[in-house]
C-alpha cells in the first residue's frame, strides 16, 4: 500500500482532526495537544503540528496565551451572518429543486424528517455525529442534491463545516419547543415543494435556516462566556 506524502498525510491529519472537533469528539474549548493528537491518530508529530496550522488558517482552532491551540468557539455575530447568507442559498437550492423532485425523494425527505421526530432528544452515542444530525444533514442535502448545482452544494457545505455540526443536535436537544418548530418547517418546506410552488418553498427555506442560526447564536451567547471555565 502506497505511503501518503507530505502534504497529503498533512491533510488526512487535519481532516481526521476537523471530524472528530464537527462530531463533539473534541468538544468547542478543548485543548489540542500535539502529543495525544499524534497518538490518537498514529501518525508523528510533524503532521499534527502542520494541520493544526492548517485548521487555525480556516478559523476552526485559535491559539490562546498559557492554553495552546483550543478548538475555537464562534461568536454570536459570526453565526448570524453565516446563517444569513446559508439562508439565500438553500432558499435557491429549495426553489431549483421545486423543478426537478421526485416522488421518491419527496418520500425520501418525509422519511428524515420523521426519524429526527421519532429519534427526539436522543444523545450521542460511540463516536460520530448524533443520529438526529445525521438525519437532519441528510434531510438538506437531498434537497441540495436535487437542485442540480454542485457549486451551490459546495458553499453551503463550507458554510455548514465553519461550525461543530454536534453544537446544532444540542441546541435541538435542550430546547424541546425550537426541535418541534425544525419538525414543522421542515414538513412547510416539504409540502411547498410537493405542490411545486418555488417562490413559498425557497421562503420557508430561508425563515428555518434563519430561525436556526439565532437558535445557535443564543446557545454561543449563553456558552462563550463559560466554556473556558465553566
């Protein structure tokens, strides 16, 4: 079996690193030390060293004086702009795919919905993202699949990766009310889609990412302020 490079045993560190700070494994404020990073993931310390670089550049760790690297955790501003223009483009990506459905993916996507229903507060269990993220991801990524834009996806996909995706499954984990609200607009989005009239599914789009980026930036409002301490 072929050794990976360089820079390509870099970039395999830094995205088993990027996997394990999205899933929670590595929670938001967690100190990142090279020694255990380099054990856990077997490989020296010259990579880890390297993609921690490479994460920083992409703004998901920071360094902090006395502490090291640390996974970073967003400020409140930075989740609403985000979400602000997460908003415009899945809004497109729900109006394009208005044109193009199916009924299996319609039935596809009713399916994801009722898991997240059925799977309720339900934590995380081993390792990975939760199931309720899984769902929940696999729910907007059909319809941006659908839409039939790769460079749409992509975006929206970079967007989504600025932000521990775990952060989300706990937002709708602690606050009963807002996870039954993501269950309703979700079935709105759906339902305008279904009845192909792109203009309603596009702002049902853009009011549920918009009320789920204020829903994130509240619970960074309420942890920033502890997670080094608290």
């Amino acid at each position: 079996m072929d050794t990976p490079s360089g820079s390509a045993l870099v970039d395999e560190t830094a995205a088993a690193i990027r996997a394990r700070i999205m899933s929670g494994d590595i929670p938001i404020g967690a100190q990142l030390r090279q020694a255990e990073l380099a054990k856990l993931l077997g490989v020296s310390r010259t990579p880890v060293r390297e993609a921690l670089r490479q994460l920083q550049t992409g703004g998901l760790i920071e360094v902090v004086p006395n502490r090291g690297a640390v996974v970073r955790v967003p400020s409140p501003w930075e989740v609403r702009e985000a979400y602000e223009v997460r908003a415009e483009l899945e809004g497109l990506a729900c109006q394009r795919a208005v044109r193009r459905i199916t009924a299996d993916v319609l039935a596809e996507l009713r399916a994801a919905n009722e898991t997240i229903r059925e799977l309720g507060p339900a934590p995380r269990t081993g390792l990975g993202p939760a199931p309720t993220t899984v769902a929940n991801d696999r729910f907007h990524t059909l319809i941006h699949e659908v839409a039939g834009n790769d460079r749409l996806a992509r975006v929206i996909k970079e967007i989504n990766e600025a932000f521990p995706r775990n952060v989300s499954a706990l937002v709708l984990r602690d606050d009963p009310r807002h996870r039954e609200d993501n269950i309703r607009e979700h079935e709105r989005i759906v339902e305008a889609i279904a009845q192909e009239d792109a203009e309603r599914a596009r702002h049902e789009m853009q009011a549920h990412v918009i009320s789920a980026g204020e829903q994130l930036a509240r619970w960074y409002e309420r942890r920033s302020a502890t997670v080094f301490h608290g």
